[in-house]
C-alpha cells in the first residue's frame, strides 16, 4: 500500500484538498517532516495563479482584459503627457 498524504489544495483558486502519494509532494525542509503542504501539480498551478492575480490591477475584474490590452492601454497613458496641469486655474484675459 501507497503512504498518503493530505494537500492542503486552495478555496481561492478553486484546488480542492486531496489525498495523494508522498512521492508528489516536493522537498520543503522548513517543515517539521521535510515535506511541502501541496502536491507538485497543484503547488505550480497556485504559484501560477498567484502570479496572474498579482498582474491583474484592483480595479480591473479578472479576466475582463486580456495583459496585452492593459499593457497597451498602460503605454499610451505614459506616451500623453497632461497638458494642464492639476491646480492651476486660468486666469481671465482682460
């Protein structure tokens, strides 16, 4: 019979807990028993979920902009330069 171990899995993006083979799970010295809490396959699949919701700004829903348009969208904010700037009023010809 195989040893088991339980990985931890993510409710955020959506890993469910398991039970998988104690050869799935990576090398994790911090740990009391030298292993890490999640399998392999799911611990690449949250750093890489980790990685796009870092990319994501706050106020942009998930998955409404693709990184390409927000990149692009980010460069031309950059490339406009504010012609008046904040605070100034006009003042009156006259």
């Amino acid at each position: 019979m195989t040893d088991l171990r339980r990985c931890i899995g993510s409710a955020r993006f959506g890993i469910e807990a398991h039970e998988a083979p104690v050869t799935y799970f990576p090398a994790q010295p911090s740990q009391k028993d030298g292993l890490g809490r999640m399998c392999k396959p799911h611990w690449n699949q949250y750093t890489s979920a980790l990685r796009k919701a870092a990319e994501i700004p706050p106020d942009v829903e998930p998955g409404s902009e693709t990184p390409a348009l927000r990149k692009n969208r980010r460069a031309k904010a950059q490339a406009e330069p504010d012609l008046e700037p904040a605070g100034v009023a006009e003042v009156p010809a006259g």
